[in-house]
C-alpha cells in the first residue's frame, strides 16, 4: 500500500494534522510512505524503507505554484510509482488521487467548503467543480470525517451511501488535556480568516458585549491579507485594539496553554467537515460557543452554547452568559471532558484500517 503524504506543511494545520495522527496506526500494514523529509515524519516511521522522499516544493506552504506542482506530480508520476512498486492500494488522506491511470485508490475528503462558499476565479472552487467529482467517481471507495460531509458528498457529486464510509477525527490527548492551569480573561478563536470562519460576525458580538465586561478577545490563526486587515479595520473602528489581539500563527506547542487558560473557545463558523478546535478545546476542559450547523452538533453533542452563526444576538447572548455565569462554565467543562473523550486516534485509525483491508 502507498501513502501519499506530499501535501505535508512544515507548519501544520488541519489536513497535515490528521495525516500525522493517523498515519501511526497504520504502520502495521507495512505502507509505503510517500512525504517531504521531516524530522517528525522520521520519528514516526523510524523504518527508512517505509519513506518515499518527496519534494518540499509540493506542499500549500508553496502557495497556488506548490499546490499545481502537487496535482501534476500526482497525475503524471504517482502512478508510476505505484505500478514500480506493485501496489495494491493508493491511500490519500485528502481528496487527491490519479485519474484514469489503474490504481485502486480510498480517499478522504474533510470538507466541501469551496463549492458551500464559492469564490469566483478561486483555485480550490475550480477544482472542487470540475476535478474532484472525477476523482470521487472513480475511487473505489471515500472516507470522510462526519454525516454532514457524507451527505455533501452524496448532493454535490452523486456517490451512492455505499461507497461512503464517515469517520469521525480526534483529538492527541497526549497533548489537549485539563493542565489546571489558572484562567485569564479572554475569548479564543483559533483558525484562519476566511468569511465563512465568521469571525467578522464574533468581533461585532464581542463588541456589543464590551461596554459591560473586562474581557478580551484573542485571535489565533496566520493572517491572510485578503481578510485580516479588514477585521484589524472594524476592531479600529470599534476602539477595541488594546482589547482584540491578533497573535498570527499558534504552534501546536502553545495551542494547549492558550486553550487551557481561556474563558472558552469561540467558533462559530458558518460550515465545518469536522471542527477539530471545538474538540481540542473541549479536551482540555475549555467551555464553547460554536455554530449550530454541519458538522459542529455532530462534534459538541450537548456540550457547548450552540449559536445561531448568521445572528449577532445570538452569539453575543453566549459570550455574555460566559463571562457572568461561572456555573455555567464549569458544567460545560465537566460535559466538554466526557464528549472528547468520545474520539481518540485510536478509534479512528482502527476504523481506517478496517476500510483499507478490504482492499488489500
């Protein structure tokens, strides 16, 4: 079996991050790993001959130039690899596989955020229009992270339920855990600045709450110049900056602390595949303000304040309730605690394997 790690990021987000989580649980298939040379990955395989060495050049740190070097790699050298090798099996924990070329493929897709919230001219929306439903069609099989992308698949591609198999991601509980560490006064947001994250919508809730409490709000996630100095605008506009930080990209070393000391995770994102900081943050005992939409309720159960995403009311009606009632935040870190522990990498990787031996 082949593994295709190239889309790997030295600096990892969502997709790296599951790939590196899961990949540890299916070792005992004796893959062939296909990744840019990172210490991490090294540490994982410890085996030499389990790595396939791939160009860093491939990977979205690149940009637009590293993402189309990406797909023709895929197209016009990963079935020669695969055939070289004898292969089986092609597994791509993203949706990216060869077309037409003779290999048996399972592939994961996390989320149809481009076509929910198309963007003219945009790479991914292109691609997700024209190239991913011939991928979906000819792979023998796809996994995804939750029903409410099963169904997403099914809408906007076609693919019949039996092709789909949903499992749910985790949590490294090695690192999100209750540190007991003492709380400070601020809201947290962690994830990029996309208009569908909402964030615009959970500044103007925090700036209606303002005038009546000393919190703050922190904002964690790489800026993206099309949409972060529009939010440091309205912060201006609303004379909130010594109150609303933005602290750029948060490593996975200081993610656990800022979540741990936080008043709760605010994420109201307007559509999520999953929604793995609401999970990060519930397994570290850290209260929650999240959307009522996709896949969100699927991750929080009953234990956050789910918010109407597109109401402003709504959210600030939950960030108030945090900061006044103690009560409340402590019930829903007792409940946030007993939902994470619902998930585990185990679980996850015990249910990939069981899809992938089908076809081995």
């Amino acid at each position: 079996m082949l593994i295709n790690l190239a889309f790997l990021s030295e600096r990892p987000t969502g997709l790296s991050n599951y790939a590196l989580n899961l990949l540890p649980h299916l070792l005992a298939l004796d893959p062939l790993v296909l990744a840019p040379d990172f210490a991490d990955l090294k540490f994982l395989l410890q085996n030499p001959k389990n790595h396939h060495i791939t160009s860093s050049h491939l990977s979205p740190d690149r940009g637009l130039q590293g993402h189309v070097r990406r797909l023709l790699w895929t197209q016009f050298r990963l079935p020669g690899l695969y055939h070289q090798h004898r292969s089986r099996l092609l597994f791509c924990p993203i949706p990216e596989a060869p077309i037409a070329a003779g290999c048996t493929t399972v592939v994961m897709v996390h989320d149809f955020i481009p076509l929910r919230f198309p963007h003219r001219r945009s790479f991914l929306t292109l691609y997700f229009q024209f190239y991913l439903p011939w991928i979906l069609k000819q792979a023998d099989h796809i996994l995804c992270n939750s029903h409410s992308t099963a169904q997403d698949i099914q809408t906007f591609c076609n693919i019949p339920d039996r092709r789909i198999t949903a499992i749910p991601l985790a949590h490294n509980a090695a690192q999100f855990y209750p540190q007991n560490l003492p709380h400070q006064n601020y809201f947290l947001y962690v994830g990029r600045p996309d208009p569908h994250k909402n964030l615009r919508r959970a500044l103007e809730a925090f700036a209606q709450i303002a005038p009546h409490t000393d919190a703050e709000f922190w904002i964690g996630g790489s800026p993206d110049p099309r949409y972060t100095p529009q939010l440091q605008a309205f912060v201006e506009s609303q004379s909130l900056s010594d109150r609303v930080k933005f602290l750029g990209y948060v490593s996975d070393l200081d993610l656990p602390r800022l979540l741990n000391q936080a008043l709760a995770l605010v994420f109201p994102s307007l559509w999520e595949g999953f929604g793995l900081p609401v999970l990060e943050a519930m397994a570290c005992g850290t209260p929650v303000i999240t959307s009522q939409q996709s896949a969100l309720p699927e991750v929080a159960g009953d234990s956050a304040l789910l918010v109407d995403p597109y109401s402003v009311p709504s959210i600030a009606t939950a960030l108030e309730a945090i900061v006044r009632e103690p009560g409340l935040r402590e019930e829903l870190s007792r409940r946030g605690i007993m939902q994470a522990q619902r998930f585990s990498w185990q679980t996850t990787g015990e249910k990939t394997v069981e899809v992938l031996q089908q076809f081995l």
